[in-house]
C-alpha cells in the first residue's frame, strides 16, 4: 500500500501520445488497486513545489500539482524515499489553493 508523499519510480503514459516511460512521481493516495499521483520533473522552468536534490531527488525537480493522474498499483517499479512532513504540508496546502 503506497502512501502518501512517497515518491514513486513508475511506468508513465502520456496524455499526449501512447508512449509509456519510467518517470518519477509524488504518491497522493492509493485506493483499489489505484495510485493517484502528481508527475515530478527535472525541468525547473515548470510550475510546481520544488523538490531539492538534498532531499533525496536525483536532481533539483519540481513537483507538478496540475498534472495528477492514476496509474495502476502494478506500474509502481520502487519506491525512491519519501518526502518530509514539511515538504507534504507544502504540497496539501497547494493543492487546496488550487482547488479552491
């Protein structure tokens, strides 16, 4: 059971195309099977929560909020480290933000 602020090494496809890669992500929750994520990149022109190779990312990264999607518990390769319990309220209180 993946819980969240895990960040997660899976198997990604594109809403764009059908192309699948090995991508990391940010858990948010998993129910049934089900893993609802946010997408993590290493392009840090794009909008997001910074996610700092000192807290255990490959490299400087961005957490990105407008891009959650489910993916299978089966596409779930490792588990990378988890993040902090600063780092999650940051990632709560952003995505209220954004819903509301």
């Amino acid at each position: 059971m993946h819980k969240f602020g895990e960040v997660i090494l899976a198997q990604i496809q594109y809403t764009d195309t059908f192309e699948v890669k090995r991508r990391p992500a940010l858990v948010l929750f998993e129910e049934g099977g089900n893993v609802i994520v946010a997408g993590i990149t290493s392009n840090l022109k794009m909008k997001g929560v910074p996610l700092h190779k000192k807290e255990g990312a490959f490299k400087d990264s961005v957490i990105k909020l407008n891009y959650i999607f489910t993916i299978s518990e089966k596409m779930v390769e490792r588990v990378l480290f988890t993040i902090s319990k600063e780092k999650k309220e940051i990632v709560k209180k952003e995505l209220m933000r954004r819903i509301n």
